[in-house]
C-alpha cells in the first residue's frame, strides 16, 4: 500500500463544498483518505488580483502508484469542471501531489515531491498540522523545519470547520 500526501485547494464557488467533494471524490477514485487538516484560507498566490483560496492537506493510503495516481486526481478534477487556462489563475479545485512515500519523481508529467512545496506557507501550514516530522526526501528536513525556513510572509490562517 502506498502513502500519498496531497494539496487541494480552490477559491471560485462554495470553496468548503468543493475541498470536500475533492475529498469524497478522492476516496472514491484514488484510496482511502486516512488523515485530512482543518481548512486553511490564504490570499491567492502567484497572480494575486483574485479571490482567496481554501486549502486542505490529505493522506491517502493508494494502491496506484504515483503515474496512476496524478492520472485519477485529474480525473477528479475534470470531473469537478476544472479548466486549466492559466498559471496561478482562479479555479474551482486544485489538487496536489505533495509527497508520494520518499518517492523521488522528475518527469515533464510529474515531480514528487511537489517542486515549490519549501517556498509556500499555504502548503507547509496544513502538512504540517498532519505530518510534522515527515522527513522531505530530497532536503532531508522535517516538514515543520521547512516551515520555520520558509521565506513566504503569506498568512495562513485556519477557519472554523
């Protein structure tokens, strides 16, 4: 059985809706969601003239690997209504692969861990409400460690579930 740690977030629509039909959607199509954080709002990142986001940290036991697993989570997505138009754009739901096992992937298709997850409070603060210790397979850091060295001034703030 694989462990998969994953991102979703999203800032048009009922955002709390939307992360947990991602979640529902997720346990349906990818494995079983064994941990989820609290929900998590952070102004938009990147492109920052939209709405704020919501975002939620998942574990999830897989029997897919990580090449199946990035293919299910965009089925999910499409599934969703997600279109992809622009980087760092508005979008219903965004999913994440942010850790698969202490997999080590550089694809064109597909990079575990997830390549900026160091350099973004918004993906640090709820992975590290579920897996603090975790140990980052390339900079050999906790996760907690990388959110006391992350550099992003974002507030991460947590709402009321």
């Amino acid at each position: 059985m694989n462990k998969a740690y994953l991102l979703t977030g999203g800032n048009l629509g009922e955002r709390k809706q939307s992360l947990a039909t991602a979640r529902e959607l997720l346990h349906i199509e990818c494995g079983k969601v064994t941990k989820s954080s609290s929900l998590y709002e952070t102004a938009a990142w990147g492109k920052t003239n939209q709405p704020a986001f919501l975002n939620q940290a998942l574990e999830i036991e897989t029997v897919l690997n990580a090449k199946q697993l990035i293919r299910h989570i965009l089925k999910v997505e499409k599934k969703m209504g997600r279109v992809r138009e622009e980087k760092y754009g508005e979008r219903m739901i965004d999913i994440d692969i942010i850790f698969f096992n202490n997999e080590i992937h550089k694809t064109t298709f597909l990079e575990i861990p997830h390549p900026e997850m160091q350099n973004r409070r918004f993906v640090l603060v709820p992975l590290a409400e579920i897996i603090p210790t975790a140990v980052h397979p390339v900079f050999l850091k906790t996760v907690a460690e990388l959110l006391e060295d992350c550099a992003d001034k974002l507030e991460v703030k947590r709402i009321a579930d």
